[in-house]
C-alpha cells in the first residue's frame, strides 16, 4: 500500500465446509501513513457460491488515526516603528488544510487597530492564516508598530494560536519585543551671582 491508499482491498475467497455455527476469518491490511485526518471506513459485503445461502449481511471496518501535528509560532524582536515577522510552522501533514487564527494580546505592550495612535504600540489585528496541510509548511504575518516620541523600556506582547482542526496541537505561545529607539537628555545651565 502507498498513499493515498488506506487499505488492501483484495480478499481470498473463505471456503465452508458448510457445519452450523463454522467461522471463517480475514485479515484486511492498513497502511500507516504519516497523515493528520479523521476516522475512515470502508463496507464489507459478501457474496456466497451457493445462491441458497443468504449472504445480504454487512459490515463496516474502521480505521482510527494514529498521527498527530503541531503548529507553532516563533518569538520575534524588533525596533518599534518596524515591523515584527512571525513565522508559523506546521510539523506533520494534514489531509484537507485548515486555517489559524492569530490572537495578539498585551503584556507590557499596548496593541490597538490601524492606523495606530499613542499609548498604543502596535496592530492586533491579524488575518486567518490558511494551511494546505503539506509537512513543514509555514506562513508568516508581520505585525505594524507605532515609532513613539517617548523614553521607555522594552514592551512586550503575546502571541497564540487557534487552528480550526481540533485535532491539531496549537497550545504553542509566541512573544513580541518592541525595543525602543528613543532618547532623552537632561541637561543644566551654568549661572553666576555675587556672594
């Protein structure tokens, strides 16, 4: 079997010695792909050489998913006023693709919609990334930020992820770093007055 394939198909006849309570058993392979999907099934129908015997009955085979597959989401650091480039990658293959949705959320850092305005320091809003499902695959989406006029410390916020497949891990978390590019200078002026 190679994928797309699920299952041999090709069963030997069963020979009957024609006892009451007899069985006959068979064995129909599966292959272990490396591919996220859903349950599977295939019927089961017979039909007996001899056109006395009823042979209507029918069955269902079953085949459970044994893979799994993780999403996750790097850290990312940048001077405020650029942007931050975040990469999501997909570890394992998923039949069908699904999409992802990327929620910003703030620590230090305040996040605000387009165009942005002081206090806040960078876009929340992200689109849906969309996955073909292929092994290795990534998307990225860079998140805006605002270049302040003020003196601060580095600001920070967290990224999550949502997958519409629910059996695709996505509890890995992300953060952003804004570093500022701002300075400031106190300075005092010499004076002179008579004792």
């Amino acid at each position: 079997l190679v994928t797309p394939e699920d299952f041999d198909n090709v069963v030997a006849a069963l020979n009957f010695a024609g006892t009451a309570g007899e069985t006959q058993q068979f064995t129909a392979a599966t292959l272990d792909d490396a591919l996220l999907e859903a349950t599977e099934t295939f019927g089961v129908s017979l039909v007996a050489s001899n056109p006395l015997v009823t042979d209507s009955d029918t069955a269902t085979g079953t085949l459970t998913d044994n893979d799994a597959a993780t999403i996750t989401v790097d850290s990312v650091s940048a001077a405020e006023g650029g942007g931050l480039l975040f990469t999501v990658t997909l570890d394992s293959a998923v039949q069908g693709g699904f999409s992802v949705s990327v929620t910003l959320t703030d620590v230090s850092a305040t996040g605000g919609a387009a165009p942005l305005a002081t206090p806040e320091d960078y876009d929340n809003v992200v689109a849906n990334l969309n996955f073909a499902g292929t092994a290795g695959e990534f998307q990225q989406f860079t998140v805006a930020t605002l270049d302040d006029a003020v003196l601060e410390g580095p600001e920070t916020f967290g990224v999550s992820l949502s997958a519409s497949n629910p059996a695709v891990v996505d509890s890995d978390p992300g953060t952003g770093t804004l570093t500022n590019n701002d300075t400031a200078t106190v300075s005092v002026d010499s004076v002179g007055a008579a004792e």
